[in-house]
C-alpha cells in the first residue's frame, strides 16, 4: 500500500466554505508541507490543477529541491498544451527531481473554465482528443519519434533529445468515470483513479477497467483519491468531521451545487449524488462522509473514525484492488503528522517509515525534565 497527501494550492483553512479559521498560503506553507510530506514518509503528493490553482508544474519544480524523497504527481492537459511539449516538460523535470515525477492525466470536467483556456471541446471529444494526446506522449517520451495524423493532431518528426530518468517514461495517473474515459485508461495508463465512492460502487469501476485493460493485454494499478479524519476515538473524528462544515450554509451549498450542475465530469455528477445537496445522511458508507462535498468540487467524500476503524476501512478499498491512497485533511500541514501518526503504524505500506530513537531527539517532551517519555506505537498485525 502507498499513502501519498496533497498540497492546497487552491487555499487552505479549519472549515470549509468561510473565510473563519482561513490561512495565507504561499510559498513558505507549501514548503512546509512539502518537507512534512518528505520527512514522514508519505510515498508523494498531488498538486491539483485549474484555474482556481496556482500552476502545479511551477510549483512542484521550485518545491522539488526542498525535498529529497518524496514524489510529485503533477498534471498534463490534453488540448491545453502539445504532447510534445507536455513530454519536454515531463522529460526535464523527472531528470532534475532524479525520478521523482508522477503523470496525472486529466481531460477537465468544467465547460465554462475549459472555455475560458479556449478548449471548446465537447465531453467525448475530449477524451477522444486525450486518446490521441496520450498515444503521441508515450511516443514521445520513450524516447521514440513520433509520425501522427488524426482527427485533432498532426505531429510530424515529434521526438524529445533529453530523455527521462523512469523508463519508458514517467508513469501515467488518470481518472475518469465515464465509460469512454475507462476505455482510454485501459488502453494508455499505469495507475486508474477513482474518487471516493461507496466500496461496491469503486469494486464496480475497477471490475470494468480490468476488463477492457485484459482485452487491451494490458494490466493497472489502482488508487483513490479521498480525504480523512482521523482521531484517537471514534466520536473525536464525527466531532471534527461535523466541525468541518459548521459554517456551510444553505447558500454556500446552493452556490455550490449550480457549479456543480453546469459540469459535463461523470466523476463529479457521481459525487454529487452521493448528498444531493442535503445535509441528511452523509455518512454514505460505514465511515464514509460526504459532507466536504456539499462545497468542495472534485474528491468530495472522507474517512472518518479511530485508527483501527479507518485502517480496516482502507484494508477493505485494498482487498478490492486499491494499493494507492491519496489523502488530504483540513488543515493539510497538522493533518498530515496526524495521519502519519495514527495511520502509518497499523498500515502495510510499501515504504514503513521507521525513525530510530536518537538520544537528542526523544519522541515526546522530556517528562519532569529528566526522563525520556516511553514509546507505545501500533504496529500492523
């Protein structure tokens, strides 16, 4: 199992949908939470893309010399930018960051802000575009030269001079829920994604990709995308996840969900639906909420209980066939040592950080001024 978390570069605060408990974010908390990210043991991070976001591939390059371990799963456009440049830029980083770049596919769900971009695609043409998109890149940045025509690209001599550290090129991230959008993951990417739904709704997805990916010889990984609250007992983290959304309104959610109307994404219209908009009965599955998706767009839904019970929950996405989770909590920097905390000990990670007691670093403050605190961590059975 992978944990990776999530970098807000889209704001940052307690509670959804106020300005109450909100925080400045700038270069110096993304940092921050970077280096909590490297230093915990976290596999990487994702940079979220959009208009409402600062530019990930910016960030992520200032951000990767910060860091020494941690992977960067960063966003390629398809009909917003040119294989072949999104190959360059994918090629250049993953040298400088020694490996350490991760590809999140993504085809945009918004017809109003992909208008804005000057994409005036419908939503199968997108991912008809992206089929393309996706053929050229592979090309492209395994380092081969690439001849294309088709019905959105002509590329002629496409070929990258500075190939990339991962071979045959940096593994590809994608999610997408409609059936045209698991039949393009099927064919071209490494890792499918799903945001978090219900587990026989998520055992459902990956069923269907599985099976167009065996017809396509091919074989995926797995992950979801979700937030989480955990706490030491179960009522911490209701309290916590009800605290989260104290000061959403009726209006805010109104507002929220005419945004969410006008969007072509299935992804986001399975979200939707999973609230409606209503405050009633948001726990969706055992531990399941989706309160954060009353205003947040995208991965709306979070675990929420005690270790133990979030730990099986996850062990559950797992024996489904999920082996990668990307996490996020409000507010990122606390949340992810809290994760780490709580979490990391009772998981399977792939990478199981380990942090050796060192006399000048004892884990705790030093009890009455003279004796170190004792260790009591979880461990996985």
């Amino acid at each position: 199992m992978q944990l990776h978390w999530f970098i807000p570069t889209h704001g940052e605060g307690r509670y959804l949908g106020t300005a109450i408990g909100g925080r400045v974010v700038n270069f110096d908390y993304w940092r921050q939470i970077a280096q909590a990210v490297d230093h915990l043991g976290f596999t990487g991070a994702l940079l979220p893309t959009g208009r409402s976001c600062e530019d990930a591939w910016i960030l992520a390059s200032t951000l990767v010399t910060h860091t020494k371990q941690m992977k960067f799963l960063v966003a390629i456009r398809p009909g917003l930018m040119s294989p072949g440049v999104a190959a360059r830029m994918a090629a250049t980083f993953d040298r400088i960051s020694g490996g350490r770049l991760l590809i999140n596919v993504v085809t945009g769900g918004d017809p109003v802000e992909l208008a804005g971009d000057g994409l005036h695609l419908t939503h199968d043409d997108r991912y008809r575009l992206t089929d393309e998109f996706l053929a050229v890149w592979r090309e492209i940045a395994a380092g081969e030269t690439a001849n294309f025509q088709g019905d959105y690209l002509n590329i002629q001599d496409g070929k990258l001079l500075f190939p990339p550290v991962q071979k045959p090129h940096p593994p590809l991230w994608f999610g997408g829920s409609s059936p045209i959008a698991q039949e393009i993951a099927a064919k071209h990417v490494d890792v499918y994604l799903t945001w978090g739904e219900p587990p026989e709704q998520v055992a459902q997805k990956i069923a269907s990709v599985r099976r167009l990916a065996a017809a396509q010889g091919r074989t995926l990984s797995f992950g979801i995308r979700l937030h989480v609250i955990v706490r030491e007992t179960e009522s911490q983290a209701w309290d916590a996840a009800n605290n989260l959304i104290r000061y959403v309104d009726d209006s805010a959610i109104a507002q929220a969900q005419q945004a969410y109307s006008r969007m072509d994404s299935e992804g986001q219209r399975r979200m939707k639906e999973l609230h409606n908009g209503s405050r009633e009965a948001l726990e969706i599955s055992p531990n399941l909420w989706a309160g954060i998706g009353l205003v947040r767009g995208g991965a709306g839904t979070a675990l929420v209980g005690d270790p133990d019970t979030v730990a099986q929950r996850m062990l559950e996405y797992q024996k489904l066939g999920i082996d990668t989770f990307i996490f996020s909590g409000y507010p990122h920097l606390e949340e992810a040592y809290r994760v780490a905390e709580l979490l990391f000990p009772r998981l399977p990670l792939q990478h199981q950080p380990t942090v050796a007691p060192q006399l000048l670093s004892p884990f705790g403050e030093v009890v009455a001024n003279q004796d170190f605190p004792k260790q009591q961590i979880a461990t996985v059975d």
